[in-house]
C-alpha cells in the first residue's frame, strides 16, 4: 500500500535547492545514482556539523549539508557530487582501503582524487583550493595515499575536502567492516550510469533520441495486458506509444512517468525501477489522465495544481478497483476520497500553506500531464485526439459492464458518461438558473380595453388577455459587481449583456446593483440594459465584497427572498458570507479563494 499523502512545509528557493536539483534531477550520471543506490540528502542545522564544515558523507549512503553554509548553486553542486563520489569510487569498501591505514591521510588522498575527478569532468565549481598545487601522482586514490605517506607532507594548510580544514568529511557508521556491500552497490550503480549516459549519448549523436519500448520491456507487456485482459483501459493503451528513455525523462525532469497527450506518448523513466503490478498502475495513470480529458477541464486554473487534484482523484479510484500496485510516495489519501478533482482542486488552492510539497508521478513542482496545441490522430480520417480518447473510454465502458470485467467506481462512471455530453454555455446555464427563481407570468384577463374581434360581435363582451400586474420590486435579483482595476471591463460588459437579456426575457423590471472597489456605492434599482452603462472600472487591485453584501442584504426595500449575482475576478476575502441564495459569475480562468456550494458562472467572450 502507497504511503498515505502528509502535507510539509515547502522548500523556500535557495542555492542548496539548486545546487541539489542540478545534480540529482539534470545530470545524467547522478540522477541514476540517486534514484537507485540508496542515497539520502539531509539538510541540517550547522551546530551538527560546525559551522565551518559545507557536508559530510556517511558510509550508510546519507549525505549532511551545512543549510547555514554560505555558497552559491554551483558551489553546491560541487560540493555534494564530492561526497557522492566517496561513495562511487568505494572509499569506504574493506577491500579497497590500504591496511594499516591512516584515515585522516586515506580521506585526503580521496579527497584529491575526487576533486581532480571534478575538475576534469567540469561539474560544479571548486569552493576551496585549486587541486594544481598539488602534483603528486593522481592515477588513484592507493597512490596518492603512498605518496602523501612516504613524503610526510604537510597539507593541512590545503582544503580539498567538503568539511572544515583538519577534519575529514567521510564518516563511519556502525561496525567499521560492515560497509563493503552497499558500497559495492553504490560502484555498480555508478558504472552502469556512465555506461549508460555515454551509450546515450552517442545514440543522440547519431539521431536515434526517443525509440518506442520493446516489445518485450515489462513497460509494453504492462500495455499489452490492459489490451488483452482489461476493456475498460485496452481502447486507450492501444492508441499510446511507451517510451523508455532515461535520457529524455533526465531532460524533462520525468522521475517516474508522465503523458504527452497530443503527442499520444507515454513516457516512463527506467530508473524508477518499478516491478510489474507497480507499471500497471502507472500506465493506468496515465491512460485516465487523456481519457477524462484532464488537459481540456482545467480551464485556466493553476496547471500544477490541477494536475495534483487529479492525481488525487485518479489514484483513488485505480486503489478501489486493485489495477497493479500503488507505487511509494503516490499521491493518495483516504480523506479526499469520493471528492471530484475540482472539489480537491478548490480545497488544496484554498489552503497553499497545508497542501504545499505535492509530488506528482512527474516528480516535485512538475505535472505529469503534457498538453501542446491540439493534433490530428491520423490523416484519414479527421479524427481529433480528444475524440478518439473520448470514444475509446466510453466503448471500454461499456464493454467492461457488459461482461461484467471487474468493479469501475462510480465517480469514474459517471465521468466517462458525462465526456459523452456536450458542454453546457455558460450563458444558457445563467438562464436556467434565473428560470428557477422566475416562473413565466401567467397571463390575466381583462375587460378594460375591448378585444379586437369584439368588433364581429358587437353583442358578445370579449376580455383581453394582458400579463399580470407586478409591483416595482417583488421581482428582482441583486447584482454585486466588482469594479477593481483587475476586471476586464470587456468581460464585465459581456456578463451585464447576458443579465439583462435574460432579465428581459424573464420579466424582470430592475435589479438592485451595489458596486463595490475600495468602498461599497449603492446604485439603487436600474433596469437591466442601464447597468452596463454604469460601469466604471476604477483601477484598483483586489477588493473586499463583504461590505457591498451586507449593504444589499440591510437594505429596507430589497426583498427578503431574492437571489443575488455576485460578478468578481476572485481577488476578494477569503471568508466572504451570504446567508441568501447566490451564485459567482467569474471571468474564464479565475477562482474563488474559498470553497462554496453555491453555483459558479465562468463567463467568457
């Protein structure tokens, strides 16, 4: 089972962040080491380490850095590719550590060795002394440990290691024999890095980047079982091509997989090292987040976090129906469930503070969802991506309940079925909700002024049918417009037209309008078509609206049963109440800073 989702603070933006991100997450060589050989970065306080010491590195594999060290990225890059180096090249392995052995001299022989290393490889920048003063033979660390011993140098005044001057930065754990078989690992996972990132590279040189998996990669056979064994998914697998490129997921910043849905390509990071069952469940992932049309539902909300809201929702779902396995540090609690992704969405933006250090399957800051300007699946025919992921998640549906294949939850019914409807206009669905507060007026009939063909029957009183009487105000809505310098005054005059058809078309003589900027003005009863003239947008930024509905909401002659239309960019309080049904009329592309069940209107052009 996935480790249940906990929120943490997120990591403020600083040169150790970024000196850690360029190694472990851009170079090629490191971030396997990182993903595979059990390394750990820790960031401490500098009374643990002293305050004159950068890092140290333990032969347990877990890397301290210094957090109140003052260096820059790339000062930092060096600085930890150093101690990850201690043990690449086996400085703490039994078998490679001279015998008697001097540890302060071994560790500034590797601490040479390894800064020579650097220097030639061109990683990061030398925060201390130059390595060139020091010309001693350099063929390995056995060496350069002799010849420090035989010629009884002084090198204290020198530093080339990662802490203090006269301390050394590698540091036993435990039984001092008992290090020998990670650090073996740790020299594998080092060696197949290297092989692996020159073989990539000569393969770019050559032209051949991104190749589809093998047949017979666990990523292909993963697909193929949904093709063969799962109908629901088995429509969608077949339109995707699996990429395993550790090359192209290092530049893309891929940890474990992510979707380009135009492109209908999956790419899953072999690094990540995910067993069968754990596949799976990524690539069913992955499937969902093209066939729900997530790219095409996020509607100018924040991209990330609306990829995270739909991770939420999807790993949920995959849990319930037991696809594969739920890999480590997923996205996933039990809290959320039965939530829809907007409704997780409106909830994490609602509290940034809480929900903060979110990982997607892409890895930290980063959507595994790509979506690039729409695409032609093929040329014959015309058949766009979104429909062909559209009709192959409905067909997979319906075959899967048809032969009864396996439990589909219900919220991913429903969702499925709902890709089958059309969206609904944001105008025709403010029309359905003034339909609910404003019945037709039945017409009366009245003998006040005769009817036209009292005429042919002179002798016969005919009544005339005329619409019913209605008092100036028992009819009506309110309407709280935000006149902030951030509303387009161009959308504003969209929405305003669209009230004031409806209004017309509902009977509606006049609405109540507040408008609202630094302070609340109370424009009285105008009639639809004048509100637009009214506006003025006053160029300020973010407002509070609670003043202007407490205005409307006191006032003496508003009635006490009529609706209100707030229209707002969303840049208002986080704690606006209205004790009287309401709904949000928000330009395309912009959200409440809070969580409401009442209706929310996003208008457009």
């Amino acid at each position: 089972m996935a480790k249940k989702f906990s929120p943490a603070k997120k990591i403020p933006d600083s040169p150790l962040n970024k000196g850690i991100s360029n190694l472990m997450y851009h170079n090629r060589i490191f971030s396997e080491m990182y993903n595979r050989a059990y390394l750990e970065v820790r960031k401490v306080e500098s009374n643990i380490l002293g305050k004159d010491s950068a890092a140290i590195v333990q032969s347990n594999g877990i890397i301290l850095l210094n957090k109140d060290f003052k260096l820059n990225a790339s000062e930092w890059e060096y600085i930890i590719a150093h101690c990850v180096l201690h043990l690449a090249f086996g400085h703490f392995d039994k078998n490679k550590i001279p015998s008697p052995c001097n540890k302060k001299i071994w560790n500034m022989a590797c601490d040479i060795y390894i800064a020579k290393f650097l220097s030639d490889v061109k990683i990061g920048t030398q925060p201390f002394d130059s390595v060139e003063i020091f010309n001693a033979p350099k063929n390995d660390e056995v060496q350069i440990y002799n010849f420090l011993m035989e010629q009884g140098k002084n090198l204290g005044d020198y530093h080339f290691g990662t802490a203090a001057k006269y301390q050394e930065d590698m540091k036993i754990v435990g039984k001092e024999n008992l290090y020998s078989s990670r650090a073996n690992e740790y020299e594998k996972v080092f060696a197949e890095a290297l092989a692996h990132s020159v073989s990539e590279t000569v393969g770019e040189a050559g032209g051949h980047y991104l190749k589809a998996a093998g047949k017979n990669s666990d990523s292909e056979k993963a697909a193929e079982w949904f093709i063969n064994h799962y109908p629901l998914l088995g429509g969608l697998a077949a339109g995707f091509k699996i990429i395993e490129n550790q090359t192209y997921c290092w530049h893309n910043e891929i940890k474990v997989a992510a979707v380009d849905v135009t492109k209908a390509e999956i790419y899953v990071n072999p690094a990540a090292k995910l067993d069968f069952e754990e596949l799976k469940f990524v690539l069913a992932h992955e499937f969902l987040h093209a066939g729900l049309q997530h790219h095409e539902r996020r509607q100018g909300r924040d991209a990330y976090i609306w990829n995270v809201a739909c991770d939420f929702v999807i790993n949920s779902w995959l849990n319930e129906m037991q696809v594969g396995k739920m890999p480590q540090d997923i996205l996933y609690d039990e809290e959320l469930k039965n939530m829809s992704a907007e409704e997780i969405y409106d909830k994490i933006i609602g509290d940034l503070k809480k929900y903060a250090k979110l990982q997607t399957l892409r890895g930290w800051g980063k959507g595994d969802i790509i979506s690039e300007p729409p695409k032609t699946f093929s040329n014959k025919p015309q058949t766009s991506l979104d429909d062909f992921y559209k009709s192959a998640l409905q067909n997979g549906l319906e075959y899967h309940m048809e032969n009864k294949r396996g439990l589909v939850p219900a919220g991913l019914i429903e969702e499925i079925r709902a890709l089958a409807m059309p969206p609904i206009p944001w105008d025709v669905e403010l029309g359905k909700w003034f339909d609910i507060y404003f019945l037709p007026l039945q017409k009366q009939r009245t003998y006040a002024r005769p009817s036209r063909r009292q005429g042919s029957t002179p002798d016969i009183p005919r009544p005339r049918y005329v619409p019913a009487e209605i008092s100036d105000y028992s009819r009506t809505f309110g309407v709280v417009i935000d006149t902030s310098g951030s509303m387009n005054a161009k959308l504003i005059g969209y929405a305003l037209g669209a009230i004031a058809s409806y209004s017309a078309s509902k009977d509606v003589p006049c609405a109540r309008v507040i408008f609202c900027d630094a302070k609340a003005y109370d424009a009285g009863y105008l009639s639809p078509e004048d509100i637009a003239g009214r506006v003025e947008v006053q160029g300020r930024g973010g407002t509070k609206l609670q003043p202007a509905v407490d205005l409307l909401l006191n006032a003496k002659d508003f009635p006490k049963d009529a609706p209100i239309l707030i229209i707002t960019d969303g840049w208002i309080e986080r704690d606006l109440t209205v004790r009287r049904d309401h709904a949000y009329l928000i330009p395309r592309g912009h959200h409440l800073p809070f969580v409401t069940r009442s209706k929310i209107f996003y208008f457009s052009e």
